[in-house]
C-alpha cells in the first residue's frame, strides 16, 4: 500500500531496488537478482542505449516476471518524489489515434519520481536523478491519488506494464540526471578516470581498485601468512599497466587482476593461504601489521587507503602486500607503493566499461564511433557448443569473453542526448526522418506527421514538471541500479527508518508492547552524527551487506534506547564509570583500552592491570567504587578524555562501535542468511507475533556478551531480545529487496505480522 | 571589578533556581566558555562548573557542554549540551527542530512533528544578546517507566549564525522537582554570537526570526 506524505527536502538514503520484486533465489547475488528481475529489452527494440535505427533510447523496455500466475507489478526504485503523473488513455481500435503506432497500441500511462539521495558525504554526494515509467496501461489508486510532489517509498507499487507497439506487458524504465548530478555520481563527466592520483574520497563505496603502472615491482615470496609481512624480493613484473580489483564478501577477498582493455587475466582469493577468511581476520592482521596505528592499518586493508583524517598511518608508508594474478602467474604486490593509485567503484573504472558520451549537440542519431563499433562488432558472437577441440575452445572462450565485455561497455556507457519526451525538441530529434537516405531511413510527409501525433501523445516534459533541460544524461537502468546498490550510505530519513515503530519488553512479568517515538532531538543528534556512522558501517564491512546492516542496526537501535542515550550514564552498575557508550554502548575497562589501543594509543600494562583489577573488585562487591575514577592511580585526565570521547565525540561513538563489531566477530554471524521464525507473546489478551532468527540472536549474544557466542542456548538470555528480533526485522524490511516472513499459518509474507513502517 | 560581579551573580543566581534543587544549593563561580566549531563561534556563561569543547575528529564538528548541574538531586544525572552549527537557514532549523514561528509567537511545527499528547511536548521561547530562538521539551513514553526522560531541542538564530542543539535528559518523569530546565535555559540565554555582525545591516521587517 503506497502511504503519502507531504513533501519535503530533506534527501532520501541510496537504497535502491529494481523496478520488479520477485522472489529471490538462495545465496543469489545483488547483480543476478538484478538482471533476472530486468528482462526484456533486445537491440532494435527497446535497448539501452541505442534501439531502433541505431537512435540514442535513454532506457529499457521491460517485461515483467511472472509469479504465482500473474505479472509482477512495478515498483518505485528508491524513495523519491512525484513530480509526474501521465493519466491512462483508454485502448482504442481507430487506426489513427496517436497511441496506435508503429504496429499497434502504446500505453500512455506514466510516472517520474525524482530522487534526492545520497552516495557519500559532503554537498558531493548528494545526488538528484529521475526514474521514468512509462507506456504503464494501470496504476494503483494511491498513486492515482497522489498529488505532484508527495513523497513514494522505495517498493510501493506505482503501476503495470502496458503496450509498447502492440506489444503486451511491456513498460519503458529510463534513469537520468542532469549535468551537475551525472557529474557527482559518476565523478566526472568525459574521458577516463584520471590515474594521476587516488580517487574520490568523498564517495567511496563497491570494490577498491588499483593502478599498478608498468614500473611496479613484485615479490615472489611463497606465502603471507597473516600477521607476517613478506621481506620484499623484487621480481620484474609484466612490464605493463594492470589494474587489480579489491572484492569482499562473506568474508572473503577476491583480488582481480585487469588489463586496460577489461580482459581478465586471473585472481586469487584470501591470498591463496589454505583455511583463510581474510575479511573475517582484519582486525586481528590490522593489529599484527600496523601495531602503532591499527585503525589506520584497517582503513589500508579494508580501502587499499586511508581515508580518514582522525587516525593516521604509521609509518606514512606502511606496506599493504597482497597476492596478485599476473600474465606471468601469481606474485606479491604492495599497494601501497610508489605510483600504485587506489580507486573505488565511486570512480567508475573505465577499464570496467565505464563510459561517457555527449551527444547533445545532433539530433537522435548515434553517430559515435565508439557507440556504433560496440554495436556491430567485428568478431562474431560465437555459440559454444560447437567448440571440439582445444584451439578452437580458447579462441571461442576469447570471443566470447570480448563479446561480453563489449555488451558490458555497450550497458556501461552514460550518453547525454536529447530526451524523447519533450515534444518541442521533435523536430530537432527526429527531423532528418524526413529526407530520405540511401539507407531506406526515411519518411513522406504522412508518416512522419503520424509520427510527430504519436511523439506528442507519449510526450510530458516540461522544464516546470522535471527541473532541468531536455538533454539529460540517460543511465542504463540496470547497471545503474547493480551499481548503486553498493553504496549504502545512509541518509537521515534512512537512519530513522531504521527504528520500529513498536518494541515489545518485559514490565514486571507481563509483556507490554510500546509505540518507539523519534523525538526532535534524538532526530537532530542522529543527524549531526549520521556521517561518521556511516563512515564507521563503511569501514568495518558493515554496509556491505543488508544482513550486516540490519543485524547492527537490530543492536545498535536497542543499546541506546532507540538512539536516545549514547551514554548509559547508570550511577547504580557496578561498572560506572565504564559503562555503556557509543552505538554499541562499549562497557568496562577493557573494552576501552582495547578500542584506545586500536587507535594507537599507548595504554601501559600497569594501568591496564589497575583497572582490570578494580573491575574485579567492583564486580565481586557489585558496587562501583573501586572504579572511581580518584581511586585509580594510573587513570590520567587523557584517559578520562577518551572515555567520555566515545560519547560525545561523533567519530568514537561510531568507530568504537565498528570495532567492536569487527573484533567481536559479529559478523561471521551476521552473514548467514536469515531464518526467520514467528514466535508470539501474550501482550495482555493479545497475541502479538515477532520474528526470532538464530544467526542474528548469536549476533545479539555477540555484542552483548562481549565475545563469540556459539551457544545458541545463550541467546535467550541478552538483555531484551525481543526487542533485538523486532528491530531486526523492522531493519530487514527496510534494507533488503524481499524477504519471506511466515504469516500464522506458515506462508511467507514480504513483511513482519503487524508491519508499520516508519514514514516520516 | 570582575570578581565582585562574579560573587553578586552567584549569590542571584543560587537565590532565583534554589526552587529546583532538592538540596543544598551548590555554588559556583561564573565562567565564561568560548567555542568556535564548524563556523559557528559563541561564548556562554557557566553557572554550574561545566565544561564546553568542541569535538575534535568528527565531520561535522560539534560543540558538547557538559555539566552536573544538580549533584544533590534525588536522583542526579548529568546534563550534556550537544550544540552544532546549522547550515540550511534558520526556517529549516527550527522544522527541523519541530518549531516554527507564527504571529507573534512560537508554535509546533505540525507539518515536520507531529507528537502524541503524552509526550508532553512544551516550547520555551529564548532570547538573548542580539539573537532570538525557542526550544522545545518532550517526554520518553517507552522503555522502563522509572528512567523515561524528559529531553529538550533548541535552536537560536543572531544574524549570521544559527546554533541548535540538544539534551537528551533535562529530568526523570518520576522527578519533576529535579527538573534542570530552568538552568538550561539560564545557560542558552547568557550565549552570546561572536563575530555575528551582519554582512549588511537587516532591516527589521527583513531580520527573520532574529528580529522578533
């Protein structure tokens, strides 16, 4: 059900989702949920980013998957705004209506949204764009009863794919965005990613990628085990410009090595050390090989970088070796070395496909070489089935690998040109239909006056309606949506969505479930501290997945008492003053020094003896005495800074809590896919259900207990776990695509029983 | 000169709050904090010993006040101002913040916040040197009945710089007496805007909310 709000400015979260929502397949990943959810278009008809002629389309012609015998709806791709709705005409027979065209009927139904969004921090990363649905033959009322400018959420249906020249259940997808916003998100606007320093760092997200120049040097040395940095024994390399990618998932690193032209010339995976998770272990091999400045040492590790300003490298030119394929084999790289450039996705690596053309200035004839040469290639696709022998197997697999890469360059490819929706550029677009070519391209003057009536009939822009000319830069929609879906950097609204609307709790016995309200203060202390947040979830890995995501803000949302207190500030425990601050309330001594520690900070054994044994002290006597801050000898003014840092200070609030998630090992939990199981609670004579999941309990017990919790058995006993469950669950529902949640009879729904989601 | 001023506005002010405090009342000297952060730079007289920082490491910078105001309260909690500097013009700041002003008068913003009654939600006007501003009070209404607690947001506009800012705990529900709003809002109201000058002199029908 789609709920309307009135509009506002504030900017939405860069979530994004593709415009159908079908189930998705086990352990499927982001992209091949993405591509089998976007099928339909095919060159000549309703391709990205030339179609019919060889004319520029800014989009795809869709058809969508079939489920449960009926077409999936469409679905807004992100939060947005309406800005326009194009009303429906109703299916006519008479030859000469405008919408019957080029062989048949074209729906006239339509919907823009514009998104205001966010890829990373400071007025850089915000980012506007417009998602376009068109040729829709039925939307929904609420969409119906929407007024121009009140806000769509991410999923909520806005329609159903219509005709596109007679053509059933086909609708037309197109992204775009002007110059300023194409340049923000892509961080550029022509040529190639520049190599002659690091990439942005004001959005960094996705793989990290690196520049070896020809002169890079490599070390043959056998192994790396972690925590051992290999002497470096030089050994010439290819002699030629590589590009090695950085990919973590599961906690797992895949190191891909590239040519310039995008060939593949191998990869390596944890290193190739036997048993290795390497993401898993970069805390414990940030401490091992960066002892004086670990935090900094998890940056290089985690973004081949430091990004940060807080915590600085030492010794500036700290080594990060890694196991590299190159044409000659496998070898060690450091890539921290002289001349190596580091890069994100955030820089759209050309050498991925990532491409640029302006052709703005003709008319919807793509006359760029580049263009038209991906688009007749000279090497013939070939079928693999007919290889029979070895000579003919690798030149097929050649062929084929460089007819992928075509299409990827082809779907990579960001082309400004005129719109086909601005019924005043009509003759400037399609004009030269007119005069007939050699090639049969042309048109008498009837069928191009039919032509210019179908034009204006499918037509809507308007420089009021969309905020911008009618040259826009157009984005393949499903390369666009696969590569933003690794951002994840999170807005304001996001973080607020991240709370339930409801928390159930035990009250002297009884289970009572209470409303979670956002005051205006917690909404502007979630505010001044949502970029280092971000930072933090982005650093520890914790971005790079819904299920990390949601299982700390499942945590996260409940230790500070839905984001009111970063400090628990509890007089009474026999741990005060150490106990709970930051995003994941950091308790006792030793989690303190551990975190300082962390960020170089140089804490004596002594003193971590003190108060390793006043904590003792105090917890055997179950008052806080002996951990006031006068009785202990050791403790400096400094360290009363720090600890009260990671409360007040935005960075420690979020950094403390990244580390501990990193060294708690909470994520080895946290990737699991979610079981969930619907459990209920008696809440007076209401039987209210929530959702327990065991990966995500062990998660909770992780963070709670302080430690590694494999005993399923404990999790029943972290502190308000029920409310964990259900903020976990609110959090899946906002981060993910679909997820099934079992109803009382045990069939799946796409939300949690009683679902209310936070819409403000 | 200074010092006997210091003495005659402790001993005023001990006298005007003494209704908050549960016990004894606690005496401190006057001391007036500085604080630059993320364009923003004000000072702010202390009453109550505190101290006032601006963070060090974090984007975008922030300033913390931090103070126990009412050690001797029934249930003592420690008072911690989170201020920052407000970028989007002083109509957003105060939506943001759930406020807006109408007439002659500050008003919840009902299109930006819209609370349930047993919030309790109050507006306090400000007003200060050069500057005016309000803040708004609201009460938790979930989690453990005995430590819900009433929070405050505010914003404050001079000519040039709008400061907001919050405080998650101005008292326990349970113990309205120990109620520390009154001292927050004698701290907010002894701010004072440096380098505030207005780039062009404001006529008053022009001065926003700062005018009024």
């Amino acid at each position: 059900m789609t709920t309307v709000v009135l509009l506002d400015k504030d900017s939405f979260p860069m979530l994004i989702s593709p415009p159908f929502l079908p189930k998705r397949n086990e352990n499927e990943s982001d992209e091949a949920y993405v591509r089998r959810s976007m099928t339909g278009d095919a060159p000549g008809a309703g391709a990205f980013p030339v179609s019919f002629q060889n004319r520029w389309h800014g989009g795809l012609h869709l058809t969508p998957p079939f489920e449960h015998n009926v077409d999936l709806e469409i679905r807004a791709i992100a939060d947005g705004v309406l800005v326009h709705r194009g009303d429906i005409s109703t299916k006519s027979d008479d030859p000469n209506h405008p919408l019957n065209y080029g062989g048949g009927w074209t729906s006239d139904g339509c919907i823009v949204l514009k998104h205001s969004t966010e890829i990373g921090e400071g007025e850089n990363g915000k980012v506007e764009f417009y998602s376009i649905y068109h040729h829709l033959r039925h939307m929904p009322p609420a969409i119906l009863a929407m007024k121009i400018g009140q806000k769509v959420w991410r999923k909520d249906p806005i329609g159903s794919a219509g005709y596109i020249n007679d053509k059933p259940c086909f609708f037309h997808f197109e992204i775009i965005a002007d110059d300023a916003n194409a340049r923000k998100l892509m961080g550029r606007i022509q040529g190639d990613v520049p190599l002659g320093g690091d990439g942005r760092q004001d959005a960094c997200y996705g793989d990290m990628h690196f520049y070896l120049p020809a002169s890079t040097t490599f070390s043959d040395l056998p192994t790396n085990p972690h925590g051992v940095r290999p002497t470096p024994r030089d050994v010439a390399g290819p002699g030629v410009a590589l590009f090695v990618s950085m990919h973590f998932e599961n906690g797992h690193c895949t190191m891909t090595t590239y040519r310039e032209d995008g060939t593949i010339v191998g990869t390596t995976k944890d290193d190739e050390l036997p048993g290795a998770a390497y993401e898993y272990q970069l805390y414990e091999t940030a401490t091992k090989l960066y002892p004086q400045q670990p935090a900094a040492g998890f940056e290089l590790l985690r973004f081949g970088r430091v990004l940060g300003t807080a915590d600085t490298l030492t010794p500036a030119n700290a080594q990060h070796w890694r196991k590299v394929a190159l044409p000659g084999g496998k070898l060690w790289v450091n890539l921290n070395g002289t001349g190596v450039v580091k890069l994100s996705d955030a820089d759209f690596p050309h050498w991925l496909g990532w491409r640029m053309v302006d052709a703005s200035h003709g008319d919807l004839r793509c006359k760029d070489e580049e263009t038209l040469a991906l688009l007749a290639p000279d090497v013939p696709t070939v079928e693999i089935n007919r290889i029979s022998d070895g000579a003919t197997a690798e030149a097929n697999a050649q062929a084929i690998s460089l007819d992928v890469l075509r299409k990827q360059r082809l779907a990579r490819t960001a082309a400004k040109f005129l719109t086909d929706w601005d019924y005043t550029t009509f003759e400037r677009r399609l004009g030269w239909l007119k005069n007939p070519e050699p090639d049969g391209r042309g048109m008498n003057d009837a069928s191009f006056a039919r032509l210019q009536k179908h034009s204006q009939a499918v037509s809507f822009w308007t420089r009021e309606n969309l905020g911008m000319d009618s040259i826009p830069w157009h984005f393949e929609p499903r390369e666009f949506i696969i590569h933003f879906k690794k951002c994840r950097w999170l807005s304001e609204n996001e973080l607020t969505q991240m709370l339930p609307t409801s928390a159930m709790r035990l009250a002297k016995g009884q289970w009572v479930s209470e409303l979670v309200l956002v005051s205006q203060a917690t909404q502007s202390d979630l505010k001044s501290r949502r970029t280092e947040l971000n930072k933090s979830l982005r650093k520890y890995g914790i971005a790079s997945s819904p299920w990390r995501t949601a299982a700390f803000f499942g945590n996260a949302t409940v230790e500070t008492q839905w984001f009111d207190k970063l400090y628990e500030d509890n007089k009474s425990a026999w741990y005060h003053p150490w106990d709970g601050r930051g995003f994941l309330q950091l308790t006792g001594p030793d989690n303190y020094i551990k975190y300082w520690r962390f960020r170089g900070r140089t804490i004596s054994e002594s003193t971590k003896g003190e108060l390793r044994a006043a904590a003792k002290k105090a917890h055997s006597e179950l008052k806080n005495d002996a951990l006031q801050d006068m009785r202990l000898p050791n403790l400096t003014a400094q360290m009363v800074q720090w600890r009260n840092d990671i409360e007040r200070e935005p960075f420690d609030i979020s950094q403390s809590a990244g580390a501990y998630w990193a060294w708690s090992g909470a994520a080895t939990f946290a990737d699991e896919l979610p079981s969930l199981k619907r459990e209920t609670e008696a809440v007076g004579h209401v039987s209210r259900a929530y959702y327990s999941c065991v990966s995500f309990g062990q998660v909770a017990a992780t963070v709670n207990f302080g430690s590694p919790v494999h005993d399923v058995g404990k999790i029943a006993k972290v502190n308000g776990i029920v409310a964990r469950y259900q903020a976990y669950s609110h959090a899946l529902t906002v981060l993910t695509d679909r997820l099934a949640f079992p109803d009382m009879h045990g069939q799946p729904q796409d939300t949690p029983e009683d679902h209310k989601p936070r819409r403000t | 000169m200074t010092n006997i001023r210091r003495i005659l506005v402790s001993a005023l002010l001990c006298g005007t709050t003494s209704a908050a405090y549960t016990g004894t009342p606690v005496t401190y000297s006057i001391t007036v904090h500085e604080v630059a952060f993320d364009g923003c730079h004000f000072s702010m007289k202390d009453f109550y010993g505190g101290t006032l920082q601006s963070t060090r490491e974090s984007t975008p910078a922030l300033a913390n006040y931090n103070a126990e105001i009412n050690p001797k309260a029934h249930h003592s909690f420690g008072t911690w101002i989170r201020f920052y500097c407000e970028k989007e013009g002083v109509e957003k700041a105060f939506k943001g913040m759930g406020m807006k002003y109408l007439g002659s008068r500050w008003v919840l913003d009902k299109e930006s916040y819209s609370p349930l009654p047993e919030e309790h939600v109050a507006i306090y006007p400000l007003r200060g040197n050069s500057w005016n501003g309000a803040g708004l009070s609201s009460d938790q209404t979930s989690g453990d009945e005995d430590q819900r607690m009433r929070n405050f947001g505010f914003c404050i506009s001079g000519a040039k710089q709008v400061v907001c800012g919050t405080i998650q705990q101005v008292m326990f529900l349970k113990s309205p007496k120990d109620s520390t709003i009154p001292q927050v809002i004698q701290l907010l109201q002894s701010i004072e805007f440096i380098d505030d000058a207005p780039d062009v002199p404001i006529e008053p029908s022009k001065a926003s909310v700062s005018s009024h």
